[in-house]
C-alpha cells in the first residue's frame, strides 16, 4: 500500500522520539505554557493545553493544562476518587468534570503543577497516558449498577482492551514520573506504528441489547452475547462510528458504526487488532479532518472493509440477528445482586462543583470517603456509588438531605441532557454549551409542561461546535454551536442510539429558543406519535422545518 501524503501532525509524531519532542525540556523551562507543537505531542499523555477565553488581553491570564484520566470502563476504588478529588482543591479549578467516555477530566491546572499532579495519580495506580490524542482513547463500557454477572464479565475485557492498545512508550514515564530513560531508537510500536494512529480511536463494550455506552457512536464496539449458563460465549461487532463534522462540509459527517457480524468471545482481541491496524494502515494521514476510521469505510465501502478485516484476522464474521436495544434507567437507588445498593447521581454537564446551596462535591467527598464507597463514571455524565449497606442506606439519604443534595434530577428532559465544556477553555468552541445548559433546558422543560409532554421528554444533547463531543447526532433533539449565540438544530435520532438525527434548522439564535421548542412540541402533541423520536424521524426535516413557521397551537 501506498502511504498517503502526511500532514504535518503526522510528521510531527514520526519525528517525536515516540512522544517526546522537547516536552521534557519545555516542562522544565520557566515560560508557562508549551510551545504550538509541544501542545499536540501534550495529548497522548493526557494533556490540553487552554486559555481563558472569557479574560483575552488580560496579561494575568496564564496558559493552563486540562488533564483527563484514562479509567476503563469508569471504574474507581473509593482511594482512587479521593486522589482526583484532592488533586481538584490541589492543582484545579475546585471541580471535578466526568466525561462523556467515563473518564474525569480536571481544569486550570498549571504548567508547573502538572507532573506533580500526574504522580499522585501514579501513586493511586491511575494514568492520563492515551487519554487524548491520536491513540486508542479510553475503553467505556456500559454501567453495572446491579451487580449483574453477564455485565460483570465486561470488568476484564475492557481492562484487556486497554491493556493490549497502550502506547508502549516508555515517555510518560520519564516526562512526569521521573522514570528511566529508554533510548527511544529502541523503542517500536508494532499496534499503532511510529506515527500513532491518524487521529483517536474510541472502543466501546456492552451486553447486546444494552445501550447504555451508546455504541454506535465509537470507532469499535462490541455487545455481548450469553451461552445458557450466562457466561459470554461472543460478541456481535461494530465498527466505523463518530461525531465530529464541520459545518456546511458535506464531505465531513456525523456516522453511526455498522454491524461487522458476531464473533466467538475469544476472538475479541484478535478482531479489534485487525480493525484497528486496518485503520493504522489505510487511514487518511495527510487531513485530519477525514482521518477518522468512518471516513475509510465510508470512501471504500463496508464490503471492502469487512473483507480486509477478515483478511488480517484469518477468519469470518458470522451473520447473526441483533435483539432490541433498550437503555435502562441508572439513576437513584439500585438494588444489586448481593443485597447491597447502588445509588446514581444527576450530575448536570458532568460539572462535580460546590455550588451555593448545592455542594455536591463534598456530599460525594465525604459519602465515599466516609462510608468506603466505590465509583462508577457513566457515559451521560453521571456518578454512582457503589456496594453501599442496607444498614447505612437511612444516614446516606440523611447527609443528603442536610445539604440540600437530590441525586435526582430536576426532570425527565434532564436524566439524560448532555452538555461539552465549551466557552471559556475549550478552543474549539464557537458557541457556548454547558453554561447556558439549564437556561436551555428551562426553555425546552416548559414547552414540555405546556403541552402537556414532560414525562416523554426526548434525549437531548448540546455542543459548543460541530465536533460532536457531547454526542449531539444520535439524539432525538439536539443543538450543536455554529456561530456565537447560535446553533444548528438536529432532531430524529433515537432514545438507543442506533439513528442518527438530521439537521432541521441552521444559526438558531439562544433567543428563540423559547418559540422554536414551543413550535416543534406543539407540532408533535398534534401528531399524536408516542415518543418525541418516532414523530421527528415519520415526518422528516422538511415538515419540521415548517412546523417552526406555524403558529403555535394553544
């Protein structure tokens, strides 16, 4: 095969010394931020680099490090939370942010506190290593607040994932923990090559049926399937998901991954390194923006794609029937199956803050610490706690109460709401998102009540940008930012996540909110459909576009 032209992201990382650059002497040097290509070579080690874009020409507004965990699955021992909490008051902005990929990202940290931060995590037997970057980003996996065993049996395939597709560079190591030095002409990368990946690679793992890590949206997923003694005997697998898009560029879009066939269980690992070395070797490496694994299948076709896979893993995929997918509900209290109880939290856009009036973070502090409570990130940005007694259920539920902490949500519409970071920090962002969140949702909840819709509130998401990152696409209504104050309004995706929705309206002013949510859920209370989802995807872009022209029904 014949490599394609490199962009100069790919020469930077084949030049790196396998992630080095000069991260180590500008780590060292006394300027406070890194250096343009220092910054990309920041991301496989965990790292962005950010600004405040709110105080821009403030001479007092320091370039600052978001770090993000690499935690497979979302899994955290009770030690472990404690260790990202301290490192929050620590080195951070005082909060925690859950990502969309059960990971924790924390903000404002500076250039000097970084690696002082990165060994506490070593310490706890946790790493941002591959978090972000051109590598295979951390491994999610559907929650298991029951306790049940067929998703018990995910815990080790997704550390087995994560395992098998780390960087074997030995320079985070030597960058933040002062580790031995490696020649790094030593050094080889046999999975994901000397230039890494063409851009990141998300993996995904859930029981089939089961869609609580919203499968369809990652490079590679895998559901499992069950023998009759409830042991996993395969998987079926997918491949070619993902989010990010620019707008008005019909050659970038949103995709949802295709169903590749079943496979036996213990052929898991082999099938992903086909899939993944496929991606490695046939990639778009000279335009990041069409590097991700959909663009390849999409420009040479699924049937291309499935036959080179099984060339490289050496066998077939086998034609199988998918079952429904269903999402079940994670929030609030949870019997599990050895009579202890899990309890979910609503945490709005990820954000674990103390508020006035709302200090979620010390509840959550002082309930893990307190009562030894492992915790479980999920995919909707959302905390549970785990392995919790019945005897210590009524002083749980009474710490609570005294702070004024619901694990609740607010409504319906916020179980599932989902906002990105955006404005200030993220530079991506062209519009905002999680700040104004719960003005859109108050907008949005209203229209709900006022028709009488509220308990069929559809899933929505919102974004700061195209990219995608709240995963806006596969919502049943969502908003993603295209100008500042304005945002493209996508509808018709599915509570499952396994439909993609479709652009509806374009630089939607925050300011019509109000009557636009009030047009389109009028419009469905008239059509009578059962879900918000069936009602969008029946009539189509085209009637949804008009019903924003019609009067309202009062």
């Amino acid at each position: 095969m014949t490599a394609p032209l490199d962009s100069p992201a790919e020469a930077l990382k084949r030049g790196s010394r396998h992630l080095r650059g000069t991260l180590a002497e500008e780590l060292a040097s006394p300027e406070p931020g890194f250096s343009a290509d220092a910054q990309a070579l920041l991301k496989p080690h965990g790292f962005y680099q950010q600004k405040d874009r709110d105080r821009r020409g403030d001479p007092a507004n320091p370039p600052v490090l978001m770090v993000r965990g690499r935690i497979p699955g979302g899994r955290l021992s009770a030690a472990q939370y404690l260790v990202w909490d301290a490192l929050a008051g620590r080195y951070g902005d005082n909060t925690l942010r859950l990502t969309t990929r059960q990971s924790i990202e924390l903000h404002g940290i500076l250039k000097g506190d970084a690696k002082a931060a990165l060994k506490r995590l070593h310490a706890a037997l946790l790493s941002a290593k591959g978090a972000c970057g051109d590598v295979v980003r951390n491994v999610t996996q559907a929650p298991n607040p029951w306790k049940r065993s067929g998703l018990s049996q995910l815990d080790r395939v997704a550390e087995s994932l994560a395992r098998r597709f780390e960087a074997r560079s030995n320079a985070y190591a030597e960058i933040w923990l002062d580790g031995e030095r490696v020649d790094p002409d030593s050094e080889s990368e046999p999975l994901l090559s000397e230039a890494y990946l063409p851009r990141k690679f998300k993996i995904a793992l859930t029981a089939a049926g089961e869609n609580l890590v919203d499968l369809y949206t990652n490079d590679l997923g895998f559901a499992a399937t069950f023998d009759g003694d409830g042991v996993i005997d395969g998987y079926f697998a997918f491949a070619g998901g993902g989010m990010g898009m620019t707008h008005n560029d019909p050659t970038t879009f949103p995709r949802l991954a295709d169903l590749l066939g079943w496979i036996p269980s213990d052929q898991l690992l082999p099938v992903a390194e086909a899939v993944v070395t496929t991606q490695r070797d046939h990639g778009n490496r000279g335009d990041r923006k069409r590097a991700r694994l959909k663009y390849l299948i999409a420009s040479k076709g699924l049937d291309w794609f499935i036959a080179e896979v099984e060339e490289r893993w050496g066998r077939a995929f086998e034609p199988r029937d998918l079952p429904v997918w269903r999402t079940s509900p994670v929030l609030g209290w949870i019997p599990r199956g050895d009579g202890t109880w899990a309890l979910g939290f609503h945490v709005e856009s990820g954000r674990v803050a103390d508020r006035v009036g709302h200090p979620l973070r010390s509840a959550l502090r002082d309930l893990v610490e307190g009562f030894e409570l492992p915790v479980l990130i999920t995919p909707d940005q959302g905390l549970i706690l785990l392995d919790i007694l019945e005897d210590d259920r009524a002083d749980i539920e009474d710490i609570l109460a005294a702070r004024g902490i619901d694990p609740a949500s607010p409504s319906r519409l916020h179980d599932r709401a989902l906002a990105c970071p955006a404005l200030p920090f993220c530079g991506l962002a062209i519009a905002e998102a999680e700040r104004v969140l719960p003005e859109v949702l108050a907008h949005l909840d209203a229209a709900l009540t006022r028709h009488g819709l509220a308990e069929r509130a559809p899933v929505f998401r919102m974004t700061g940008c195209a990219n995608g990152c709240a995963r806006p696409y596969s919502a049943e209504l969502a908003l993603a930012g295209q100008a500042p104050g304005r945002y493209a309004l996508y509808a018709g995706g599915s509570e499952e996540g396994d439909r993609l929705a479709f652009e509806v309206a374009q630089k939607v002013s925050l300011a019509d909110l109000p009557e636009v949510f009030d047009r389109l859920v009028s419009a469905w209370r008239e059509a009578g459909d059962g879900a918000f989802r069936d009602f969008a995807a029946r009539i189509g872009a085209d009637d949804l576009r008009a019903a924003l022209t019609r009067e309202v029904a009062k």
